[in-house]
C-alpha cells in the first residue's frame, strides 16, 4: 500500500512579520501565517475525498487519519489510498495552497513537499525522511521577493524595499471582510464613520506595497480575532454581546494601538488618539526544550507510554488512527492552549496590575498590549515598558503551571529537560537516562527589550531575542535541572545597536539573567552571594526574593512594599559602584584588580602591592609617617564605598540582608574565577536601579502578596503606592 505524506510549512516568518516598520502591518502578517491551516483545510474538502463526511450539524470534517500535525505556520498531513491516488492528491493540495497563498497572502512564502510511503501508520522515520525533503527543496526555490521584481523600473513604495501597487479593490476589501466575518467569525465593529475592519480611506492614496496593503486590511480583523479570544478565556460566561463591548475597550482599532508606540501622520487617522507611551517594552518568550520533542518526535511519544499517558484527543474521535499521528496531533492542541491561555492570563495580570495607576480603566488608560508572534512555543509582545517585565514574569508562572497541571505536556518535560551527560544510547526510552525524573512543568526563557518610542520594532526584538539566547545558556545548562529565565535590557545608549554588543556591556556588573520557576530553587541552591542564616526568614521564589531586594533598595519595607522603612539606597553611591564594576570588566587582563591587593600600595612606589603586616603598622603611625594609601583598583574601591555604605548609609544594612539570599551568576555558571561575597552583591546594583526605574508602581507589594497560586495573600497589596520608590 502506498501513501503520502504532505508537508506545508511557511518560511522566513519573522523578516514577512518585521519587513515593515508599522505595528498594523506586523499584527495582519502575523495573523496571515496563521491562516495556513485553515487553507489546507478548505483545499482539502475542494478535493472531494471520500473519507469526507458530514457531522450532525451539516458541517464536512476531514478524517482523524488526515491530519498528522497543525502547528502555526507548519502542517503535515496524510493521504492513503482509500483517499483516491495520494501522489496526485498531494500535488493538487500544494498547487492549491501555494496559489491560495500567493493571492490571498503576497508576501508569505509557503513550501509544500510530499513523500510516499509504505506504511500504513505515521512513523517517526517517515517524518524524519520529509524534514529532509522539505529542507533540499527549499535551498532550491526561488526567495519570495523575487515575486516582486523592479527592473524595468517601477516606482518604491513607502516603508519598503519592494514596488508599489495599485489600492485594493472595493471588491477585493469585501471579500476580506465577508471571509473574517462568516469564516473566522471575527465580531465585525465600525467606526463612528461606519469603516469597516480592513483599511481606511487614506490608506488608498499612499505609495503601499501590495504586501502592505493585504496586511493593513487584515490588521483590523486579526486585532479583533484575538481580543475576542482573549476575552473567551479570561471570562467563559460573557455573552457575545458582553465580548464585543469589551473588545471595544482594549484598544481594538490597530490604527489607534499604532499611536501608542509610534509616531504616526495625520493622514492615518486612527479612530481615537492614545496617550503616547514614555517607553515601549518588546518581549520575546521561547520554550526551552520544545524543539527538542518535536525533532525527536519518537522518543517523545515512548516516554508518554512509558509513563502510561492517554495521547487521544478529547475533542474526536473513534475512527482508527496511528499511535504517534494522535500523539503529534494532542500535543499541538495542548501546546498551542496553553501559550493561548498563558497570554490570557497575562493579559489579565497587567491590566489589574494597571489598576494601581488609574482610577477606572477605560480605553485611554487600559495598558495596550499587542501580541505579534505567537507561534508553536513562540510568543512575541509589544505593550508599556513599565509592564514588560510583570507580563514576562507572568507569562512564564503561568506556563509552568499549565504545563504541569497537563497530563501529557508534564510528562513532555522529562524530555525536554534533556539526557544525562553520562547517559548511553539507547533505542528505547530509559527514564534513568534523563536529567528530569519525574513529570512536572515545561520551562521557559524570556527577554524584554525596554526601548524608547519610535525605536524600530525588529532591532528590539533583535535585542530581546538575544536577551532570550542569553538566558537559555543559563537556564538550559548540561548536566542541571532546566529553568526559566528572565533577562532584560533599558536601552538609553541608541548607538549602539548590534545586540551581542549591547549584551556584552553587561559581562562583569550585573547578574543577570535571572533564574526563576519551579526548578529554580534547585538550582540556585548553595550559589547565593552569603551565607543566609541571619534569621532573615526567605521565600523560596526567586523572583519574590529579587523584589523584596528592590524594596529595600528603595527603603521600603521588604515584606510590605507600601510601607516606607528608611532612606533609599544612595543613588549616587549606586552609580559609583556600577560605573567601577564597569571598569573593572573593560579593564585589559594585566590592569585588573590583582586578586592579591589588599586596598593598599606603597607610597614610595604605587606599582607594588602594600604587604599586610605594613598597612597593619600604619595603623599606629600619624598620616605623615604612613608607608601606605589607599589603591585605585576598582575592587578595591568598591570594596571601599560598600563598607562605607553599610555603616554610614540609612537601609544598606537591610539591602545587605536581602542581597545575601540572591544568587551569584558567577557560582551558578560554575566560574573558574572565585569572587568574593560583597562583590557578587554589589553586581545586583544595577538590577535593582533598572527594576526600581522600570516596574510600574504597586507591582513589588501585590506581587510579593500574592501566594504559589497567584491569588493575593494581603489586602494590603490593594492599597500598594509605590514600588519603584524614591528615583
């Protein structure tokens, strides 16, 4: 028996999304990627299978057998021979779909491959054997630009390296609108004007490319789309018409949301003007691991039957389908509702979070936030700098407890967390082998790029997908327990714009990125910068520890960030310490602290190091007669300001207390070079002023109320003033 298998996956996703600088672009490519399952879908009912069949509602469904895997911008699915001839059918169903895409999507680069194949059920060799496929044909296609061409001359377009086109059609603008209102069931809302959900009437008048304008015209309807499924899942009981009236209160107009971030001129005329964000916050979120299940897909799915784990949808079926076919298909289910249900979450988190800086959260004041990428175990937000760090905090809480309360994803997290380094191959799944023995959450690592307005959107998200990289090394480290990271970067230097050397900056003097999640306290364990046995009783969640820091370098009460203690850590003094640590990074090998100086040299001869027992004797001796004086090592003097501080600045003895149950980067990458205690300490001082000048006021209090299950512990969060203190 021969069947085939198809494979249609989008390409270069993130340059189709980032080409254009404008945020109503990058929201409609975002959502036309989306698409292409449900393209694969209606291709394959045009072709009038028999398998086909009717549900009780009058409504086709495809067989169980069909599908193999639905992920964002990849799928793959299957033809047997009850199907008709399979080879002829996976060539009409990629003809179909790249055509479909090239009108409906210009722009979007859709590969479509197939197989045959002898067996009768999906197997992870066969798989194996269309990944390469896939991969040889696309080193051989044409890129999509080449769509575009410009010789003979045509005239550019705005905002893009590609010719411009002719306006959409009213005819082309009605379909838009008739396939998002009948076929996604997008809730249709206009303007005062009556302008429907895909461009505006100046937008005609523009020099566009024709990608451009297909994305602006579906900027309105994907907006919408995803309010109203975050809507759905924040709150399942609202009526449809309670889930419109709140879509029209969370900044549901793309145009509108594009002020926020973004200068734009007039001749755009969003519905409404927004209050202009002092910052924007640009994050990044991958999950760690994830790629590893679906490269090794057969792996994955021994261990689930190992552990004895159900892998048959809830939502199907009776008919006879292959072991691993279901397996792929509940995990891309389960994935994809979870990173969906964690954004709603989120989402939700922020905007009761927002409630300590207003009054009443109307349109004007509810904190925008805009998903861009939201794909597999990928998630891409734009919102208010101050509120990129409490979503990707939140975001990651809810993750790990999603994916530890799923059945099937909780054991995934064995895999995820990789092999012991010592472990042998094997053909057969070996729970013995792996780092992770037990089923708990999948992890995850995020980066926040907190930029200016106006700053271009793919150089942040360049810097936080670094920041992502950056934290992964950590949080994915052989031989450790994965765990979750964050990591952020404020930019205020725009000169420099490569993000490896933005991050190098930061070698040296801070310790960042930050373990956080469930495995994080393994990991942490011994690694912190002093021994934490002076009674001062600690949370055992990192990120709660790193916020009762803050409040205490804000000289607010650790455990009651409302409450006002003493006086805020010097910030001049801070700064002093950071601009010597950053010295002390950039200083070439042989004009590094020596690791032997004890603060002083002789004054006869600065170059030599002075020996103990003489700074010992200087002791005695009136300043004229002193051999010795202070050095100019920037260790040294660190040392120096930091004993200074804690005996003569108000709070540094509390900061101190709460810096000693944090951890030391450099003890939790096992660094060759010991460092002392108070140096690993003073290394948080840039953390805290960032974090201090960049959350939003209240978060510390009602995050640090909040107990293991995000629910609230005090009521006196709810009266929560400050948390960035005094600046």
């Amino acid at each position: 028996m021969t069947n085939a298998l198809v494979m249609l996956q989008t390409n270069s996703n993130q340059p189709f999304i980032f080409s254009s600088p404008r945020l109503r672009e990058q929201i409609g490519a975002s959502f036309e990627i989306t698409l292409l399952s449900r393209w694969v879908e209606e291709a394959a009912f045009d072709l009038k299978v028999p398998s086909v069949k009717t549900d009780e509602k009058g409504k086709k469904v495809l067989p169980s057998s069909f599908w193999v895997s639905d992920s964002s911008g990849k799928v793959i699915v299957r033809f047997t021979q009850d199907d008709g001839v399979p080879e002829a059918l996976a060539r009409t169903l990629i003809r179909e779909v790249t055509l479909r895409a090239l009108t409906d999507a210009p722009g979007l680069d859709v590969t479509g491959v197939f197989i045959p194949t002898d067996q009768e059920r999906v197997v992870a060799t066969d798989l194996d054997r269309l990944d390469r496929e896939f991969s040889a044909y696309s080193l051989n296609r044409r890129p999509a630009a080449a769509r575009f061409p410009q010789f003979p001359f045509l005239e550019r377009a705005d905002e893009s390296a590609l010719p411009a086109s002719a306006p959409l059609s009213d005819e082309e603008l009605d379909r838009i609108r008739e396939y998002a209102s009948r076929s996604l069931k997008v809730p249709v809302l206009s303007d005062d004007e009556g302008q429907v959900p895909t461009q505006t009437g100046k937008d005609k008048d523009r020099s566009l490319s024709l990608p451009s304008r297909v994305k602006r015209a579906w900027s309105r309807s994907a907006r919408q789309l995803q309010l109203k499924e975050v809507i759905e899942r924040q709150d399942s009981t609202l009526s449809d018409e309670e889930v419109r009236d709140r879509i029209a209160d969370l900044n549901e107009d793309p145009f509108q949301l594009e002020r926020a971030f973004q200068d734009v001129s007039d001749e755009d005329g969003a519905t409404k003007p927004l209050p202009e964000l002092s910052s924007v916050g640009v994050i990044h979120i991958d999950g760690n691991g994830v790629g590893a299940i679906m490269r090794d897909l057969g792996t994955a799915h021994r261990a689930v039957q190992k552990i004895g784990v159900s892998t048959i949808s809830d939502e199907v079926t009776t008919e006879q389908n292959s072991g691993l076919q279901s397996f792929i298909m509940e995990v891309n289910r389960r994935l994809d509702d979870v990173v969906k249900e964690a954004i709603a979450l989120s989402w939700y988190d922020v905007q009761e979070l927002s409630r300590y800086d207003v009054q009443e959260l109307t349109p004007d004041t509810v904190v925008p936030i805009a998903p861009v990428l939201v794909g597999g175990d990928d998630v891409t937000v734009y919102t208010d700098g101050r509120y990129a760090i409490p979503f990707a905090e939140a975001y990651i809480r809810h993750y790990e407890e999603l994916t530890k309360d799923d059945s099937l994803l909780s054991v995934l997290a064995i895999v995820a967390g990789g092999k012991k380094t010592d472990a042998p191959e094997r053909d057969c799944f070996r729970l013995e082998d792996y780092i992770v023995q037990e089923p708990g959450p999948l992890t995850a690592s995020a980066g926040a790029a907190i930029v200016g307005r106006n700053f271009p959107f793919h150089i942040a998200y360049d810097l936080a997908e670094g920041l992502v990289s950056r934290g992964k090394k950590l949080g994915k480290k052989p031989g450790a327990s994965p765990c979750s990271t964050i990591d952020f970067h404020v930019l205020r230097d725009t000169t420099v714009l490569d993000p490896q050397d933005t991050l190098d900056e930061y070698e040296g003097r801070t310790q960042r990125p930050f373990l956080v999640g469930h495995y994080a306290p393994e990991r942490i364990g011994d690694a912190t910068t002093a021994s934490a046995s002076d009674g001062v009783p600690q949370t055992r969640d990192p990120w709660k520890r790193i916020l009762r820091a803050v409040a205490a370098f804000n000289g607010r009460d650790p455990d009651s960030p409302d409450v006002a203690r003493s006086e805020p850590f010097p910030r001049a003094r801070a700064n002093r310490i950071v601009k010597l640590l950053a010295q002390e990074a950039g200083a070439d090998k042989a004009d590094k602290t020596p690791r032997a100086c004890l603060g002083y040299v002789l004054k006869a001869d600065e170059r030599v190091l002075a020996p103990r027992e003489e700074i010992e004797a200087d002791e005695s001796r009136e300043d004229k007669d002193r051999k010795t004086k202070r050095c100019k090592h920037p260790i040294c003097t660190i040392l120096a300001e930091w004993s200074d501080a804690q005996e003569n600045a108000s709070g540094a003895k509390g900061l101190v207390k709460r810096l000693t149950a944090l951890p030391s980067q450099a003890r939790l990458a096992n660094s060759v070079e010991p460092t002392e205690d108070c140096v690993e300490q003073v290394r948080w001082l840039l953390d805290l002023i960032d974090l201090s000048e960049n959350l939003p006021d209240g978060y510390a209090a009602h995050r640090i109320a909040q107990d293991a299950d995000g629910q609230s512990t005090s009521d006196e969060a709810s009266g929560a003033t400050t948390a960035g203190g005094a600046k």
